[in-house]
C-alpha cells in the first residue's frame, strides 16, 4: 500500500487517573506494547480497561505518568500527528448511514489531505476496500450494511488513515459470532500494532499474542492468553472457571469458559458409550 506506515510500540508508565472524589479508575498501571503486537485489554466491567485504552489515544490525560508513543510523549505530539500515527474504532461510532462505503473509508484520508494528492488517496482507499473484502461494494450506502459489514468498513476506513496503531473498543458488541471471529480475523492480518478491549474471552486467544487482565484498575496480569488467562486468575477476576482445548482439525489452542458449579453440587456424567 502506498506510503504504509511502520508498527509502533505503546506504554504506559505508572499511569493513573484519579475522580474528583479520589477513586483511581486506572491504579498505576505500566504496560509495554511492541510494535506490531496484538494485544487485548479484558476485565469486568468498571475494571478500567475502557479508560486505559482512551489513554492510549489521547481521548483521556493521565492524572499522574506518561503515555510513549514509540520514544515519544504523547502529550507532546499534535492531534493531526496522531490522527495520522493511530486510528480508532469506537464501539459508539455513528457514521452517516447515507455515505456510500467508499465514501466512508475515505474518510480515512482527511488526516493525510494534501500530503500526497487526490490520484494517491484514492488508490489508498480502494486498496483499504480490497483487504477488507469490500471491492465489490464502493457504492452501497452504510444504511443497506449488516452491523458486521459496518465493522469492516470501519476497520477499513482506519486501515485507509494509514495508521502505525489500530485502537479497537470493544469492537465485537453486537456482533453475532460468526461476524465478531471475522472482524477480529480481519484486524490480526493487517499487520500493524493493534490494541483492543474486548468483552468476549473466547475470542481473546485466537486473536491476541498477549493479554491485559484489569480489575479496580489496576493491571493483575499482563502475558501470553494462555498464562495471563490462567484459570485462578480468570477464577479470581471474572468469577468464572476456565478450560484450555485444542481445536481438534486445525490445531489451534482454545479457552473454554464457563460458570462455576455451585459449591457441594453433583455435576451428572453422561453414561460411557
């Protein structure tokens, strides 16, 4: 793709944000992400996963601490440096439903506006539509789109702004399960640094390289899917019981969730065949 931007790294050292009545909403927290690292930010709700990713994007300032942006302050980079160094896509983004896709993945190309001319900006986009398997749809309007295909139109809408980082927020809600594994599929080949938070703990590993663990703000685990969803820690934090399997016809490593059984209950086996 014309001028592709180089993966960048992030990090947050000692990051907190504190409420006017004192509650650290985000406790502290120093986390690294190399460039071109998948990572997943998971946790239950108000464990501050939501606030540390708009950290990550200058949507939040930290009260106390610093985010790098490879070597740099965050802080000290302009917003249109930024647009053009990290896309996002919000789980709230309500787009123009009138905009035809094309014009919609343009929008990705306003960061950049005049930097290369319009012949180039619009080879930028129609290869964004290409990746993202939306070639054949440059005139349908968002409004025809299941919620699945708006994602991807969002997600090559960011590919199109050329970013070094990609920030996902929640990008699975609503998403049937089919959509959501196509979306996060389509977000791990683009091969740049990619940052989500994600609700779903069965569709963290097949698409993280390392996992995130928040609760009450702080960072309880930070490693591969497998260790940082280890089962006591996946029991102490979301109060559910975790299972590793193995897809048995490609191979590749699963986690299996579910409820706990209530103490002294007798789970009933099925008869051996």
């Amino acid at each position: 793709m014309v001028g592709a931007a180089a993966p960048l790294g992030l990090k947050a050292v000692q990051v907190s944000i504190v409420t006017p009545d004192a509650r650290r909403i985000v406790d502290a927290v120093d986390l690294s992400v190399e460039p071109g690292e998948r990572l997943a930010i998971v946790g239950p709700n108000g464990a501050g996963k939501t606030s540390l990713l708009r950290l990550f994007f200058g949507r939040l300032k930290p009260d106390t601490g610093q985010i790098l942006l490879g070597c740099r302050d965050l802080a000290g980079i302009s917003l249109t440096e930024r647009a053009r160094l990290i896309a996002v896509v919000g789980q709230n983004d309500v787009p123009d439903l009138r905009l035809t896709v094309a014009d919609y993945v343009g929008l990705g190309r306003i960061p950049h506006r005049g930097r290369l001319g319009a012949g180039a900006d619009r080879e930028i986009v129609e290869r964004a539509l290409e990746r993202l398997g939306l070639g054949a749809w440059t005139g349908r309007r968002l409004q025809t789109l299941s919620g699945g295909e708006r994602q991807r139109a969002a997600i090559a809408r960011a590919l199109a702004q050329q970013p070094s980082i990609l920030i996902l927020d929640e990008p699975t809600n609503h998403l049937d399960p089919r959509a959501r594994a196509d979306m996060l599929e389509a977000a791990r080949r683009l091969g740049i640094t990619v940052v989500a938070v994600l609700h779903d703990l069965a569709s963290v590993s097949a698409f993280a390289d390392r996992v995130a663990v928040m609760q009450g703000g702080r960072l309880v685990a930070h490693d591969t899917p497998a260790t940082a969803l280890d089962p006591k820690i996946v029991r102490h934090v979301f109060a559910m019981d975790c299972f590793p399997f193995t897809n048995p016809e490609t191979g590749r490593s699963l986690l299996v969730f579910d409820t706990p059984a209530p103490a002294g209950s007798k789970v009933a086996r099925a008869p051996a065949p």
